[in-house]
C-alpha cells in the first residue's frame, strides 16, 4: 500500500441510526462541523417502515450527495429563454409554521 493510499477521504454519505432521539442534533451538528454529508434515522422511524418512508429517506441521501431528486420537460421554446422555477412550500406543526423556498435556473429547472 503506498503512501498515497493512506491519505483520509471524506465518505460520500454517513448514515447514522439512533436508538434515542434526544442524540439527534448532537449527531447532525458533528457530521455539519466535520463537513460530511450525512442521514440520520432514528429508530422510530425505523419502525415504522413504509416504502413512502424508505422513498423520503433516499430521495434525501441522494439529494445530499449531489444528485437532483427530480427533472421536468418543459416546451422547446422556453429553452432558449432565461427562465427560473420557483417553489414555496409550508409545514404546519401545532402552532408553528416552516416554509421553505428554492429556486432553480439551470436548463432542466431541477
């Protein structure tokens, strides 16, 4: 093995499965520190498997490891056009609200 072989590389994704959900953003805040793309599930959600569950989890893996989760045609005539797609989305939890809000620009709007 040469010395070249030895050099740390980041992993592409870590994923984490916790017994208590207490250590969630104690996880989440050292995988951000560390730089490393990670999904933590805990084994709430474990439990409760459902293939809408499994498909949310890897469309998010595959999200933080670089790939687009979607991709849309639009008419030929709207290609040579600067266009941008704007989505806005709220979540309702008790009392409080979240909204979330991306944009895209590039030819596939995704």
């Amino acid at each position: 093995m040469g010395q070249q072989d030895r050099k740390f590389r980041h992993p592409t994704m870590v994923l984490v499965v916790l017994q208590r959900e207490n250590n969630y953003s104690m996880f989440k805040e050292i995988l951000l520190q560390y730089r490393m793309p990670s999904q933590v599930v805990t084994c709430r959600n474990g439990s409760k498997f459902s293939l809408s569950k499994a498909t949310n989890i890897l469309r998010q893996i595959n999200s933080k490891a670089g790939a687009d989760l979607y991709t849309m045609k639009f008419p030929e005539s709207m290609s040579k056009k600067r266009t941008m797609l704007i989505g806005i989305d709220v979540c309702h939890a008790g009392p409080q609200s979240i909204v979330g809000f991306s944009a895209s620009i590039n030819k596939d709007m995704s």
